[in-house]
C-alpha cells in the first residue's frame, strides 16, 4: 500500500449530489492529504447483475414478525467492488454504499451491519439500511441520514487505512456505534490520538 492514493467510492442505487460533495468534502477533511483524488461512480446495473458475484444468496429474514427482509452478504459488495479495482488499478482503496441492508460473510451472525471493512483487499461497505431511523420513524430528514452515511464511511476507510481497531474515545469517529444514538453522538472526524497514527503514516510515506 502505497499513499497517497486515489479513493474510489461505489454508489450502489441512486444518491443525492449533495451527499457525494458531503461525502468527498469530509472524507478530504478527516484524512487530509491522503488522496489525491475520490473518484465517485454510480453503479448502472441492476441487483440481477449484483448477484452474479456473489456465490452466497440473500437471506430470507423475518422482522418483526411482519415483514420478510432480504439481507444481502458483504461478500457480494467486495466481489463487485474487486472487479472495478482491478479495471481501474489506480483505486487501490475501494467503498461501496448501498441502500441494502447487509449481514457479514465472515461472521454470519452479524446482520444489518451499518458498515464492514476488508482489510487486505483494502475494501469497504456502507448499508443505509440501518442509519434510517427505523424505529422512531422521524421526520424525514436527509441532513441526519447523510451525517450518518458520512460518518459510517469515514469510520470505514479509517479501518482501510488504521487497521481493525477501533478507539476508546466515544467522540471519534473510528469508536464503534452501536446505535444510532451512537453515531449521532461521535464526531465525523478522528480524534487527536487517531490523527497522530494518520502523521505517523503521513511520515513514513513522505507526505
Ligand atoms: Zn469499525
Ligand atoms: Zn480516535
């Protein structure tokens, strides 16, 4: 792994304009000259074409005894988003988001996962599913959802870059959510112990 590099960044279904410039504005922000550019591409084909890259189908799952769910593996996102790395070599660093709700295919019984990071292969995956307010049902306020999406995909490319760690400190976005409550509470941004790990790389890198 070599930085600075270039991000790819995978919209699976259709996004607003103004959460790509959040998106591409924040991720700069928190790791500050790590990329030379964050290539965003929307994915054209439909799910039919997505699941051709996946050997694991999607789970049938009852919530709330009310309505069936499929929830879809992450696998499936690395494969697809493998297969763009490898057309356009210069995106060593790879996030998809989708609006499909995930479960993990390295700990199956980890589902509707708000993000999940393959490490080696320096993938990652952000599911809007969850960061809906399901629950409470508010009003539909896009400018939550988006923080949210920002922070999960900022704290996901930290892995891609920080490892698989997370931070003890409850303000930074590289802390684990477990809610909600959680994400909305922790900053976009990594704290002053994670940004000195970003300046050590940023030294030993040169740059
Ligand atoms: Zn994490
Ligand atoms: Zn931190």
């Amino acid at each position: 792994m070599l930085y600075p590099c270039n991000l790819g960044i995978s919209l699976y279904l259709n996004f607003s304009e103004s959460l790509v410039e959040n998106l591409t504005e924040n991720i700069n922000l928190a790791f500050d000259s790590f990329f030379y550019n964050i290539f965003v591409s929307n994915w054209s084909m439909d799910l039919k074409d997505l699941l051709l890259f996946g050997r694991e189908e999607p789970k049938e799952l009852n919530v709330k005894l009310k309505e069936t769910v499929l929830i879809y593996p992450t696998d499936l996102f690395y494969k697809s988003l493998k297969k763009v790395q490898n057309l356009r070599y210069l995106l060593p660093l790879k996030l998809g988001i989708t609006h499909l709700p995930l479960y993990s295919s390295t700990k199956k019984n980890l589902i509707f996962l708000y993000g999940e990071a393959h490490i080696n292969h320096k993938l990652a995956v952000v599911s809007t599913y969850n960061l809906r307010d399901l629950q409470t049902n508010l009003p539909k306020d896009h400018g939550i959802l988006e923080k949210r999406i920002v922070k999960e995909s900022i704290h996901e490319i930290g892995h891609l870059i920080l490892g698989n760690n997370h931070c003890i400190n409850p303000d930074c976005v590289m802390n684990y959510s477990r809610d909600l409550g959680k994400v909305d509470d922790k900053s976009r941004f990594p704290c002053n112990s994670c940004n000195e790990k970003l300046e050590e790389i940023r030294e030993n890198y040169n740059f």
